[in-house]
C-alpha cells in the first residue's frame, strides 16, 4: 500500500541545516499496525507528515499503491489525502461551533458526498467509537477521550486504508488513553485498517504487531 524508500527530511533553521531523516525506508500493508517511538524532536512527526503527504521529503520515494506522489498533481495529492489516508493529532483540531456529527461529515462534504448520505455513514461512525448518545453535543461539551473519539470517527468517515495518528492519546489520563488504543486496535483488527501511531508511550508500543524506533533520524529498528 505505502512505501517510503530512502526517505531523508531537512530544515533550514537560521541559516543552518537541520537533517531530521536521514534514510529510512518502510513498507505499510493492509492489517499492519505499526508504533514509531523515539525521543522528542527525532522526527516522529515530521515522518507521519511525510507519510500522509502533507510534507514532501527532501530525498527518496513515497508511493502509495505503486504511484509515486510526487507525480501526483495538487487536486490529484488532495483526492489521495481525502479518500485513502484518515489522520489523527494529538491536538484535535475540531470545530468548536459544530457538534460531534457535524465535524464527522467534513471530510465527505469536501469530497462532495451527498449530506444524508454522509449523515447515516457519519452516524454509524460515532456509534461504533462509543458516542451514540453524543452526536448532537459542541465540543465544549465533550471531555478529552470523548473530543478523540470524534476526531477518529472523522478520520474514517471516508473509509480510508491506511490512518495515521500523532501521539492520539498524549492530552489524555491513562484509562481515557488506552480506551482510545484499544479502539484504534479494534478498528485495524475488525476492518483490516492499516494503522501506524506516533507515540512516546512504551506500554502503547508493545501493543502493536511491528513496535519501530527512530534513532537520529537514521534508521527505524525493533524496540
């Protein structure tokens, strides 16, 4: 599905060089589920970016079925995003106007789905991640886990094959966190998702079938 190959990612920060990735390559297959631990800064983010194509890397491939996105024009790069890759932040980035359902259907109403359509899809979505009985409530009103839920819900209203999550429990407690992983685990289990998690959470790691570390950015290893 994904490949990265000899992936490298530099900055230019005050007139110097910042090499972040520095080589990495790695596979990503329907059914994987794939943790990315390291230090902060070592560039566990700038690797999820590069991953979702929100980021081009300064060296080396992205293909994703075979096509390298490099190729892939702007219109062509957002379909892409839109219907195959679902992404969750550890900073939600929600919409506080709108409730819970509301912000499931963006990503359809971007890829202009017909909105009842995408109501049923979104609302079978919310039911699944736990929040029936909070469809029609602001985020004002949701705690923590419950704002996570949401923001995971409106990663997959689009069934994508491949979600990538940034440190997705880093903002919650511990219980509230591993509630979030155990749902995101069942969704890779149930519906084949491929899922791949930035995290600093060891016991998080451990959970997942292929537990990966970057080390300065060289290399990715078995923890």
């Amino acid at each position: 599905m994904l490949e990265l190959n000899d992936i490298h990612k530099s900055f230019t920060h005050n007139q110097h060089l910042i090499e972040v990735l520095k080589g990495i390559d790695l596979s990503v297959k329907p059914g994987d589920s794939i943790s990315i631990m390291g230090a902060s800064g070592v560039g566990k983010s700038t690797l999820l970016n590069v991953m979702a194509t929100l980021e081009p890397p300064t060296k080396g491939t992205v293909q994703f079925d075979n096509q390298d996105v490099s190729e892939l024009d702007g219109s062509d790069l957002c379909k892409l995003r839109n219907r195959e890759i679902g992404l969750v932040f550890q900073f939600h980035h929600l919409l506080p106007e709108f409730n819970a359902l509301e912000n499931t259907l963006i990503p359809a109403l971007i890829a202009r789905k017909k909105k009842k359509e995408a109501a049923q899809k979104a609302e079978e979505i919310l039911v699944k991640v736990g929040l029936k009985q909070r469809m029609n409530h602001r985020m004002g009103e949701l705690s923590g886990g419950e704002q996570q839920r949401v923001a995971i819900a409106r990663a997959l209203i689009m069934a994508p094959r491949l979600l990538l999550a940034d440190e997705p429990t880093g903002n919650l407690d511990r219980n509230t966190g591993e509630g979030i992983m155990d749902l995101l685990l069942r969704l890779n289990e149930e519906d084949g998702l491929a899922l791949v998690v930035a995290t600093h959470n060891p016991q998080l790691a451990e959970k997942m079938s292929q537990p990966l570390e970057i080390i300065d950015g060289r290399i990715l290893r078995s923890v």
